[in-house]
C-alpha cells in the first residue's frame, strides 16, 4: 500500500515533465541542435587540427567526429542538468515548487523523482543524438547501444544531482548566467569532452590534473567506454562517488530544518 | 460531528527570525473545524512565513504546529496529508490542461488514478467546469484559475484548507465568488478555513479572526468578539485601534 503511494508520486512526477518537455518543442531542438552544430561544425574544423593516437577504448584510429561524440553525449547530460536546475528556481519563483514540497511524501523523495524524471528526459535526448550521428558515420557496435544505457543512466544521475544542488543555492533566476560561466563552461572544456587528456598535458601538465579530477571526465569516459562495449571502473566508481556526494548535499540544501527557505525565507518574504 | 477536543489546527508560541528579523514572536492560535478563520495583516505582518511554516517549506525555530492532533515536526506525513493548500502565487501550469494538473497533484499525493478522475469530476462540477476538464488553463480566466486551484487543494481531502491571498489579482465579483465559495465548503463539510488576507472587508460576521501585526498576533477571536474587545464597532476601527497610528487604517482598503 505505502509502495504504491510512492509509485504514483513518481509517476505522476515523471508525467509532469514528459509533458512539459513536449510543450517545449524549443527546448528539445536547442538540445538537439547544440550538440550537432558542434558534431557538424566544430568537430570538421577540429579534425585538421588534432591528431588522435590509438587510445583505449578505439582498437583502431579514429575519426575525430568519433572521438567527439561521446563527449557531446555528455554535454547533452550536462545542459540537461543544468536546465532542470534552472526550472527549479523558475518553479521556486513561480510558487509551483511549493506544490510539490507540500506533498505528504518525504522531501528527500520528491527530490530524487524529480532527478529521476530529469535523467529519463536526457536519455531520451542522448539516444536520439547518437542516432542522428550514425549518419556522420559515427557507428560505435550495435550492442554499444544497449551498453551505454546504464552509463547514461549514472551520469545523468550524477549531472542531475549536481544541477539539484546548485538550485539551492541559486536565490534568483537572473543569477543563472553565472552558472553557465562558472560551471558549465570550466566543466566542459577541462574535461575529456572535445580532447584526450593526454593532449591537454601537452599544452599543461596542471590543467591535465584538473581534467583528471573533474567528475565530467569521467561521465564522458564513462559513456566513451560503455558505448565501446568497454568498462571503465574508475570512471564509475569517481561517477557514483560524485552522485551520491552532490545529491546528499542537495537533500540537506533542501531540508526544511537547515536548507535554502529556513535561512532565506520564501520568494515572498523580501518586503 | 465536530470533534471540540481536537483543534483542525494549531499554532503555539510560535517564532521565526531570519538573521537578525523576528519575522513570528511567540504566535499562537487555533481553529476548529468547521470555522472561517481570516488571518489579517498588512504585508510584511508575517503571513507568508506562517504559511511557510504550517506548509512546512522550513521548520520552526521554536513552538509548535498541529494539525488534527498531528506535529509538524515529528509527523509532518500525517499532517501534510490533511492539509490543501492555495498559494499567493498561481501555480498551476498553464501549459497543462485542468485535468493533467489534477492528475499530477492527485499522484504528489499517492491518490490512485480511479480516485483521482472520481474527485475529479465531483470538484469541477462543483465549480461548474466540467466541461473545460481536457482545456490548457493558458485558456482559462484568472477566476477559473483560482476555483481549479481551490478543487485541486480539495482533490485529497483534506480538513484544513490554507488560502494566502487567493483573492489577489481578482476584480470585485470574482472575489466575492471565490469568499462565498469557501464559506460554502465550511459550512457545508466542516472543513476549517485559514484565510490569509490584507483586505479588511474579506471577514464576515461569524468568521474568525486572528489579527498579526509586526509577527505578533494583536487580536484573536470573532469578529464581534474582536470589536468588542477593542470598543469599536467596525473591524476597519478595532484593526486601526489594535495597530496603532503608525500603520493607518488605510493599509487595508482594496
């Protein structure tokens, strides 16, 4: 009985934002578009540019379109994450968070459906980008597919977490440029993303370490790996680390004896 | 049947500061149920924060809430759940038909498909929009609004209705609908009522009222009682008598 109460909140939850995310039509292009601006326009210019040595997990050389796609399913996980941050402080301004904290159901539960609903959205997106970048003759093995599923799954676990947390603690939506500037952009270029780390220790040893440590590396090794029908163990345990780590910090951001509202007050309460 | 020993809700010696602002001093009241209880202040009183408190959004730094017997603290589950909320703010979402919103606050409250389309139709026919149920409520008007607002915070049941403000943004009539509406659902299912409001005009004779000001509660109990108390015959006197000259009358008028 108490099981089912929690299935139809998740459910419920996981159909809200299915919903609101085909409302969105926008938002689903943009997510799309962006990876493949990059895929078709970056990756070509790039590709004269940098030589890529055989590296795990490519038996072979390799294109660098091939190279890059993995870390553009990343970017996908990432903005996705990001953005469903970025609709929880507009649902924090606009009151509807209040709607669903006021659900009998514990906090740290409805915390964990809405990154659930978050994360099953940005698969649905991955999928159909590496769909689209078979026709760029990105063609990992066909059980690569089903192999990066739970890779997706972690990172966009792992992404959504750290997306929750920074929720908390952004007070207003104006302040989600610095969001961009301060974490996205840093997470993504000092990462595995658009080139090896062994690259980047040519150009500086420092930012190679700084690349080693960045949880977003090893989300796109992760996925680089699985999608090779590869398994990167470090990459997953430094992944689940980091989720566990930034969803226990948001669950205590969001606690109503501790978190964000209880130091600030509600979005009414400056006059 | 009333039950006279258990309150629908209660608020004892409550406080709440942020930093260095006392937003609650020492806040205590009760309603029954069945009871039309208007919490009057002007903004800044401290409503918000005790709606924050009674939804809790955060917890108390000190006192206590219950609901039907139920701590806000130790039991937040069982009083949740017999709480409806309507907030200040519209949260409804606009791209979402009536129906889509039902069904996502129904799940928040683990009610099960067949229970949530039964209740459903019981509160739109009720509110007379039965027939906008599959309608985005981009298309509805802010009256219609606020009544699906109102049905869905009635959608689990509850035995204590919260209302912030629900008249804000609404003209004259609507918000006339919207008082008798809710005066209809006390009387007629003993639901307690607490009515967040600034408009002095919002509190009939009969309904409770608990008067905050500068989070103290100045005045509590009905409207004639209130009057009395203060030795003045209007409401619009005994809240001018009760908060001083610094905070003129005026404050309340729509």
């Amino acid at each position: 009985m108490n099981a089912a109460l929690y299935w139809r909140c998740l459910r419920s939850i996981i159909v809200r934002e299915g919903l609101r995310f085909v409302h969105q039509r926008e938002r689903f292009f943009a997510a799309l578009v962006r990876p493949l601006v990059w895929l078709a326009i970056f990756a070509v210019g790039f590709r004269a540019v940098l030589g890529l040595s055989i590296i795990p997990p490519y038996g072979t050389y390799i294109l660098y379109e091939e190279y890059v796609v993995p870390g553009l399913v990343a970017m996908i996980q990432l903005f996705n994450g990001m953005q469903s941050s970025l609709s929880m402080v507009y649902d924090r301004e606009m009151g509807s968070m209040k709607t669903l904290l006021v659900s009998p159901l514990p906090r740290w539960y409805l915390l964990v459906c809405k990154l659930l609903a978050g994360v099953l959205v940005s698969i649905a997106q991955a999928y159909v980008f590496i769909a689209i970048a078979w026709f760029w003759d990105v063609r990992p093995p066909p059980l690569g597919y089903l192999a990066v599923l739970p890779a997706l799954v972690l990172g966009g676990l792992m992404l959504g977490a750290l997306g929750l947390l920074l929720s908390s603690f952004i007070k207003q939506l104006e302040n989600f440029a610095g969001v961009m500037n301060f974490v996205i952009f840093p997470m993504f270029f000092a990462s595995s993303a658009l080139y090896p780390v062994w690259r980047i220790r040519e150009g500086s040893p420092a930012l190679a370490m700084v690349a080693e440590f960045n949880p977003f590396t090893h989300v796109v090794e992760l996925i680089r790996f699985a999608l090779y029908l590869d398994v990167n163990p470090t990459s997953a345990l430094v992944v689940a680390g980091a989720t566990v780590l930034f969803l226990g910090a948001a669950i205590l951001a969001y606690d109503p004896g501790r978190g964000f509202w209880a130091r600030r007050g509600g979005p009414a309460e400056q006059a | 049947m009333r039950d006279d020993t258990i309150q629908a809700l209660e608020v004892e010696a409550l406080s709440h500061r942020f930093g260095a602002r006392t937003a609650l001093d020492g806040v205590s009241f009760a309603v029954p149920a069945g009871r039309f209880e208007v919490l009057l202040g002007l903004n800044g009183a401290g409503k918000t924060t005790l709606f924050s408190l009674i939804t809790r959004l955060y917890n108390s730094r000190s006192g206590a809430i219950r609901v039907l017997g139920s701590d806000m603290r130790r039991q937040p589950t069982q009083a949740l759940a017999r709480i409806g909320v309507v907030f200040q703010q519209p949260t409804l979402d606009p791209d979402l038909t009536v129906m889509q919103n039902l069904r996502y606050h129904g799940g928040l409250h683990g009610l099960s498909d067949a229970v949530i389309e039964e209740r459903a139709r019981e509160e739109l026919a009720r509110i007379g929009l039965t027939e906008r149920a599959g309608e985005r409520v981009r298309a509805l008007s802010g009256g219609q609004r606020r009544r699906v607002e109102i049905a869905r915070a009635l959608l689990h049941r509850p035995r204590l209705l919260l209302l912030d403000e629900p008249t804000v943004g609404l003209d004259v009539d609507l918000r006339r609908q919207v008082i008798d509406h809710v005066h209809a659902l006390c009387r007629e299912q003993g639901l307690a009522v607490l009515w967040a409001t600034h408009l002095l005009d919002e509190a009939r004779a009969g309904d409770g009222v608990v008067v905050l000001h500068r989070g103290r509660v100045l005045a509590d109990g009905t409207v004639a009682e209130v009057c009395a108390a203060a030795g003045v015959e209007t409401l619009d006197e005994a809240f001018a008598a009760l908060t001083g000259p610094s905070s003129t009358g005026k404050g309340g008028r729509p």
